[in-house]
C-alpha cells in the first residue's frame, strides 16, 4: 500500500482541483467542494496537515484511487 504525504488542506484542495472537483464553499475551517455529475460531497480540513486517515476517505469519496492521488501530488 502506498504511503501517502503529508499535506495542508489547501494543497489537498489545488490536487482534487486537477481531478475537475471546484471549491464551493468554506465554512469555518472547512472547504467544501463539488464535483458535477457526482453526488457526494468533499469536505476538506483547512489545517497544516490533514490526517492520513481523513485524506483516504476523501480519496475514497473522490472515487480515485491512492495511486492516482500520489501521481496527482508530483
């Protein structure tokens, strides 16, 4: 399995920006995006680091894979 970075909320935001998911919305120190044609919702932590487990749901969510987000992170 592979291991994923450490990463701010905002860069986790700029790579699911490259996977077409766009910010709608910030509330609090949460950023929410939306992807059209999908019905789920990405809520994004807009802390220093975003735990490694929360940063594998939301790629599950996003319906990618770890692989891809990783490739996506380079």
């Amino acid at each position: 399995m592979a291991s994923l970075p450490r990463l701010s909320g905002r860069k986790v935001v700029q790579i699911f920006t490259q996977f077409g998911w766009r910010v709608a919305r910030q509330r609090g120190s949460h950023i929410i995006m939306i992807k059209g044609g999908h019905n789920a919702t990405l809520s994004i932590p807009d802390h220093p680091e975003v735990a490694k487990g929360t940063l594998r749901g939301l790629i599950r969510v996003a319906d990618l894979t770890v692989s891809e987000f990783i490739t996506a992170c380079q």
